[in-house]
C-alpha cells in the first residue's frame, strides 16, 4: 500500500491509500488545499483541526449544489427521454388530406368557346377601325 505526502494548508500530510489511487489521492488533496488557503487567506493562522473542518464544510457544501444540480439535470433528462419515448410510439402521423377541385370539362369547354368570341370579336373590331 502506497503511501503519498499531500499538502493542505501549509501542512504535510503522510496518507497511505491503494495502488493506483495516487493520483485520484492528489486531486482530492489539491481540492482541500484550495479550500483551506481560502481559509487561511480570509481568517489567517488557525489550528489545524478546525482548518480541516472548515475546508471541508466548505467542499461539502460545494458537493452537496453539485448534486443537486445533477439531480436536476437527470429528471429534466427523465422528462425528455419520456417525451422522446412517447413521439417513437406514437407512430407516424395520419396524412393529411388535400383535396384539389376539379373543373368540369363542360365548364373548360364553355370558357374556350367564349375566349375564341372574344378574339373573334376583338379581330373584326380592330377590321372595322383601321378600315375607317
């Protein structure tokens, strides 16, 4: 069992932990150590002891809106699955229906039949006007 020196505020520390833990040992140390130079930066020299509650009040708390935070963004991610779930089995939509009228041929014809009168009509005025 590997032991490790660490550092927290000013203060050496001999730990032992297992093989392989070292360096998850060492970020854990440099997050106590942040917190107890903030200490030690506001309130200056205090014992140890309390040094090494407050540094850890202080990650705990910052642990515990961490976890909260977490168990936010898992039910926001619960919602979204369930929404997700019920649109892949709700199945595809029904199509929509369009319906196109159609003009009957009688009334195409009828209009034809008109346009060819209104040209004829409009050909024998232009006749009569540029004859006059």
């Amino acid at each position: 069992m590997p032991e490790v020196t660490i550092s927290i505020g000013g203060r050496q520390f001999a730990v032992a932990c297992q093989d392989g833990e070292e360096n998850y040992l060492h970020a854990a140390a440099k997050m106590l150590d942040d917190e107890a130079q903030v200490l030690a930066d506001q309130a200056g020299r205090m014992p140890e002891a309390r040094m090494l509650l407050m540094a850890g009040l202080m990650l705990a708390d910052k642990t515990a809106s961490v976890e909260d935070r977490i168990s936010e963004v898992e039910a926001t991610l619960a919602e979204r699955e369930a929404e997700l779930e019920g649109l892949r089995t709700m199945g595809a939509p029904e199509p929509e229906r369009i319906e196109v009228p159609v003009i009957p041929t009688s009334v195409t014809e009828t209009l034809a039949e008109l346009a060819a009168r209104a040209e004829a009509l409009a050909a024998e005025a232009e006749e009569r006007t540029g004859s006059a």
